[in-house]
C-alpha cells in the first residue's frame, strides 16, 4: 500500500455551453478498465443523440493505467486535456467523460479543448474527493486508570476511535495509519508503563476528507 491517495468518493458532473454546444462533463470512481467502458457505453445510450463522448481514466495506486478517447474530434483536443486534468487534480481510479451535443459552430482545436477541459475541471470541483491512507486497526486493552492516558495520546493524533467495550477493563480501538503506527504503540507502553495490551490487527485503508 502506499502511503495515502486521493480518489473520487462521490462522482460529479457539470454542463458547460460554447457557442451553443453542449458539454456535459461527469466523473465517477472505478475499480476496472470494464467498469470504465461499461460506463462510457451506459453513457452512449442515455445520450444517444449526442456527436461525441470522450473520455479519460486513471487506475492504479500510481495511475499505472492511463487511457483517453477523442471519440472522433480533432487528435488531442478533447481525451487528452481531459486526462491531464486528472493526473493534476492527484486522483486515482478514476474516469472522466464528456459528451459533446453539437451547437452548429465549429470551434477550432483551441476552442474544444478549452470546452472540454472546462466540462471537465468543473465537474471534478463537483466531486467529493477523499484521502485514503495505508493505516492499521489497533485494539489496546487497558484498565481505567490509563484510559485517559490513551484516549489523550490518539486524540493528539486525531486518531479515529472506532469501539470501545467497557468490563472489567476496557478495550478501545483506533484506525491508525501505518506512518505513525510505530511512535504510537511506544507512546503507548511508555505512558502506561508497559501495561497496556497491544494488538495490531491487519493492514486497513483509513479514509478521510481532504
């Protein structure tokens, strides 16, 4: 896992007009280049009277797929302007598609990608974009006496508690990312001497809002 990426947690859309075409800009999350093309075709039929549809994706923790279609507009007027807005927005898994209702105007290669790189850049502003982070969910076991202890050392952290079962002693667990992992399970026996009991479970994704 890495350390932590921005994806696309709620998908956005926007529609931008340029001498009276229409440009109606969405972005949705996706896990496969199949979902990304059953997408695209979903879209073909719901505008199925529209000229063009055009497109770009990212996938992978380091964009390791990157794909765009003009879908018949000039070469690099409309996918690739597109898929440069995502790598620069920082997203990963993640589609884009414009489709393009022509207005009767020609607008010349600097027109389009300006048209399209609008559709786009505004329905990503659109979009709810998350942090997720490489992180672990750590269980600790503890009496009431240090309690306090604990839950003042992860709120320091802004740790996410996510349980707590209160018996004869308590047992309390934080999603913790992976980079601050270590420091936090010695803060942990240094300020209760050793006491506490550690469990680190398995490696988690932790999100969180940008």
């Amino acid at each position: 896992m890495p350390e932590a990426i921005k994806m696309i947690y709620q998908g956005g859309n926007a529609e931008v007009i340029e001498k009276k075409s229409r440009f109606i800009g969405e972005i949705y999350p996706i896990g496969s280049e199949e979902e990304a093309q059953n997408i695209v075709n979903q879209i073909r039929k719901k505008h199925y009277d529209a000229r063009h549809h055009c497109f770009a994706y990212v996938l992978g923790e380091k964009n390791e797929v990157e794909r765009c279609s003009d879908d018949g507009e000039p070469s690099g007027t409309a996918g690739r302007p597109m898929l440069d807005l995502l790598v620069g927005a920082g997203v990963h898994d993640a589609l884009a598609v414009v489709t393009r209702y022509f207005g009767g105007t020609l607008l010349g290669t600097g027109g389009l990608v300006r048209a399209y790189s609008a559709a786009t850049k505004e329905a990503l502003e659109n979009c709810e974009i998350r942090q997720k982070e490489a992180g672990y969910r750590l269980t600790i076991g503890t009496d009431y006496v240090d309690l306090g202890k604990i839950q003042y050392l992860a709120a320091a952290r802004e740790l996410k508690e996510e349980n707590v079962d209160y018996g004869e002693n308590v047992s309390i667990t934080y999603e913790v990312p992976e980079r601050e992992i270590q420091a936090f399970e010695k803060e942990l026996v240094d300020k209760t001497g050793g006491k506490c009991k550690i469990d680190r479970g398995s490696k988690i994704w932790i999100y969180s809002n940008i």
